[in-house]
C-alpha cells in the first residue's frame, strides 16, 4: 500500500463507498427513521431513528451522502444544517430517557456553509451538540466511515469510542481548505494533507480514535456482520461502566498538544 | 430590555458623528484611521476611550489591555501563563511561526486566564488575544480554557470570557479540533454545578470557537459591529455562489436571529458584567446566599 494521505482523501470521499443509510439497513434489524428538530425542519444529510443490534434497542443515527446523482443533490452532499444537528440532539436525548445506547456514523466533509445555515445558528447547533454529549448518560460509539470534517464531523463523535474505517479521514479543515490558507494555493492540497496528519492511522496515534475497522469486503455483508459484532461487544462493555461519564470526559480531557 | 440600551455607544467623542470637524492633534502623534469613517484619530485619545472610535467602531484590542479595561485594578492574577503550543505534528512552518507570534505579541498563546475581580464580584476571567495568530485555538489554547472552567467549577466561580478567534488552529490538525470538545465538556461540568458563564464576543469570532465555549454561555453578548459566524464570509459565497445580504454575521444580524442576548459597547461592559455578575450569583437558594 503505497497511498498517499492526500489518496486516502480521495477514497475516503469517492461515491462507491457504502454511505450512512447502508451500514443501517446491514447492520440493524427493523430500522425506524424519525424526522425533524421539532424546531424548523427536517434534514436529509442526517438521518436517524431506532433499531435494534442483534436485539437490543438502540438509536442510530448516519449522515447520508447518498449514492446516485439526485440522490446527492438532497441529502445536500452529506453537508448538514443546524437542523441536522438539532434533530440528532433531540434523538440522542431521546436514547438517554429510554436508556438506548447511541450509534453514529460520520460521513460529511463540514457543516454546510451557507446564508440559512448562519441565519439559524449554525455555530450554536455544533456547540450545544459538544456540550450535551459530553454528558449523555448512555453509551456512544461513533464510526467515521468516510469523511470526517472538522466541526461538523465532531457533532456526532463526542462518544466514548471513536472508531474509523481504514480509510476515512478526519481533520480539522479540508486540505483544499489549509493550503488555500496557509499556501494561497490549493494544489497544494497533497502537500496539507500529509501535514494535517488526517489519516485513521495518525488520528490513532494521536489518541483521537480507539480502533481502525479494515476495509476487506467493504459493503458485503461480511464486511457488516464484523462492525455488527463489535459494536455488539463494545455496547455490554459499555453498558456495564458505571462512570461513563467520567471517563468520556477524560477520554477528551487528556487531548492536548 | 435594558440591554437594548447597550445598542450604541454612548462615549464622550459619541455626539460629533461622521461630519464633525478633524480631530485637532499634536504635531507628530501617531493616529490610527478608522475603517468605518476613516477619521483619523490620535492614538491617546484612542487610548482613553477604550480604542473606539468616535463612529462607535471598535477597533481590536491587545488581550492585556482588555483586562485592564475590564478587571479591578491590581485583580487579575494569571493562571497557567507558561502554557505553550509545541509542534506536535510537525506542521511545516509552525515552529517558526509560533515564534515570531509569541515576540511580537509579547504572549505564549492566543488566550491569557486569570482570577479577578469586576466590579468587586470575584470570577475567571479568559480574554483570547487578537495579536496571537487571531486568537486560533490549538491544543494549549483549548488546555488554557478547559483548566480555566475546571478552576472555575473547584473553587464555585462565574466565568467571564471574551472571545476572539479565527476558529481552531490548522497547524495542529485533529489535536485543535478535539479543543472544541474538551472545552465544551468544562464549560457543561461547570454549568451543571449552576454556575455562571457571561461570554462577550469580539470581533471575529468564527469557526471552532464559535461552535463550541463561544456560543455555550448562559449570557452572550457581542461587541457592536464584531464578525460573529461559523463559516468564514468568502467560503459561503464560493459554496453558495450568492452575494452575501449587508450586514450578514455581524453582530446586529445575530442578535435579529436570536443568537444572542445582547449588544455591548466597550464603555459599558463593566457594569453590565457587574450587574450580570451579581444577579446571576445572588438567585434564591445559590450556595453564596445560603443562611
């Protein structure tokens, strides 16, 4: 394997990845989507609602690029709105008063950016996800199974476990983003990706995510069956802390240059 | 609302306006023009009206300057001043630049921390530094911030935090974005012990910051005028190609969209910190109240 970080970029946004909505209907059994934030509107880049692994009840909730060309165009590319976020809150509130664990899978290359976006407080969604995460009082895994923009990804991975997919992404700005910054040129974007150090091995080292799920069979059901095994185990690790809490705050508390 | 009146400045050189007549200086005394009416005003005078100008423009102000406007004299003692971003990626060109930061701003990081005192009422105090990489948060900016509200929870104090920032800091990748949530698991820590958190934000305050300790107060208020977003103006009308509506993430337009309490001039943040301070902590069955 000789990818380069910016390489992994590139697979980690191609569209023949499995998206949200796949690793839902693989994963779980009897998956109900609930809509809305009860505040202004219903998102499409964040889906979410109940379902059961392997029995057990739990809340899930996927940011959905989609597949086809109309279908993209909908889920606004995977970019959510604060509604999105809003809707992911109320939905993990929601887990919390029925003693659900919480399951998200993170795919969306940032919050969108855009006039609404700002009007209705983009910002303030992201904030008060990050706050209210941080004391949810039920379990959370995250996956980032593509990319894993900044602020926007980070909404739906303050858990306890954080785990990525061999080659999704995770960092801080879109190297396009840095080297437009920093360099004044975006071809440079190689260049900033091997210095954003964005891959899941370097987001491991840096002791940001807990576990790399490889890619064989990617999308087959093999491929499935195997997080559905995990995830199962980490749940009853999970369920079983009593300072859950505690330790989510210290998994982030340690983070520091 | 009380605060409405915060709505324009009320400061001595306030009643020329835009057509009054060239500020008469002396000969040689270095001036500053303002962006707004670019009136050129003699940097003492500036000075002594807390750096705005006679428009009402606030111009940026140096982080230990703000705490001087803003803290009872002699009550500010620094917390955790040696806390400095090293390089931990080994961002090309970081090291350097953090170096050249740190000389010309005379600070080690783009946030100083402290306990004073405001108008009397005890509390932490954070004023992020607009001269530091514009107050970018990395991992010891975010380390500062979170120790801040954890002291702040220990010893059952307000946080005050002015904030000022170009978002989190590219140059130390996923370990800046990770601030974001550390930050925002004190300042929840610290609100679940019902404590008090007043927030000012300051021009810009965008990005990382924005979303998270920036817009997680129980009272925010903005300087009049300050850029106050998430995503940055120019990346909005690439991703949108639309031309932005006058006016848009600036103060004023937060306030219209309910995104915050408030609008306070410079002139008068402190009382209205002191007042905020003393309500906020003077509620009916607070600890500090109880017989």
């Amino acid at each position: 394997m000789n990818q380069t970080p910016y390489d992994r970029v590139k697979l980690a946004r191609s569209s023949g990845r499995p998206t949200g909505l796949d690793y839902i209907r693989h994963i779980f059994q009897g998956f109900i989507e609930l809509h809305g934030d009860r505040r202004f509107a219903d998102d499409p880049a964040i889906v979410g609602g109940v379902a059961r692994l392997d029995g057990q009840p739990v809340t899930v909730l996927a940011m959905e690029k989609g597949h086809t060309a109309r279908e993209r165009a909908r889920r606004n590319f995977g970019a959510p709105h604060p509604e999105g976020y809003r809707k992911a809150l109320r939905l993990m509130k929601q887990a919390e008063k029925f003693g659900r664990p919480v399951i998200c899978f993170v795919d969306t290359s940032g919050a969108y950016c855009g006039t609404g976006a700002e009007e209705r407080g983009q910002g303030q969604a992201i904030a008060e996800n990050l706050m209210e995460l941080s004391t949810l009082c039920v379990p959370i895994i995250s996956i980032l199974i593509g990319e894993g923009g900044s602020g926007g990804a980070l909404a739906l991975a303050v858990a306890d476990r954080v785990w990525m997919l061999q080659n999704a992404v995770y960092s801080v700005i879109s190297p396009e983003g840095c080297a437009s910054i920093l360099w004044k040129d975006p071809g440079r974007a190689a260049d900033a990706a091997d210095s954003l150090k964005l891959t899941a091995e370097d987001a491991r080292s840096l002791g940001v995510i807990e576990r790399i799920l490889p890619e064989e069979d990617l999308g087959k059901p093999a491929f499935f069956d195997r997080i559905r095994r995990l995830l199962t185990e980490e749940l009853s690790r999970l369920s079983a802390d009593p300072d859950l809490v505690g330790k989510r705050y210290d998994r982030f508390r340690r983070i520091r240059s | 609302m009380a605060l409405i009146k915060f709505l324009k400045p009320q400061n001595q050189l306030e009643t020329g306006g835009r057509s009054a007549a060239p500020v008469q200086q002396d000969a040689g005394e270095p001036e500053k023009t303002c962006p707004n009416c670019h009136r050129q005003t003699p940097l003492s005078r500036l000075w002594g009206n807390d750096l705005v100008c006679a428009c009402g423009y606030h111009f940026r102000m140096k982080a230990r300057q703000r705490i001087r406007m803003i803290a009872d004299p002699g009550s500010f003692a620094e917390l955790f001043p040696s806390l400095r971003s090293d390089n931990p990626l080994n961002f090309p060109g970081y090291r350097d630049k953090i170096e050249t930061v740190q000389a010309a701003s005379g600070e080690e990081e783009a946030v100083l921390c402290g306990t004073a005192r405001i108008g009397g009422q005890p509390c932490c105090l954070f004023v992020m530094e607009p001269y530091f990489m514009m107050g970018s948060m990395g991992g010891a900016t975010g380390e500062k911030i979170t120790a801040l509200f954890e002291t702040a929870s220990e010893r059952r104090l307000p946080v005050v935090g002015f904030a000022v920032s170009g978002g989190a800091r590219m140059q130390e990748g996923l370990l800046s974005l990770m601030q974001m949530a550390k930050t925002s698991a004190a300042v929840k820590a610290h609100s679940d012990r019902g404590l008090f958190y007043a927030a000012v934000l300051t021009d810009p305050t965008t990005g990382g910051v924005t979303a998270s300790f920036a817009m997680e107060a129980d009272v925010i208020l903005a300087e009049p005028g300050a850029t106050v977003g998430f995503a940055g103006a120019r990346v909005i009308e690439q991703t949108t190609r639309k031309t932005l509506p006058k006016g848009f993430q600036t103060a004023e337009f937060l306030l219209d969209h309910g995104f915050l309490d408030g609008i306070a001039a410079r002139r008068e943040q402190k009382a209205l910190l002191t007042d905020l301070l003393k309500l906020y902590t003077g509620g009916f069955g607070h600890e500090s109240n109880a017989i």
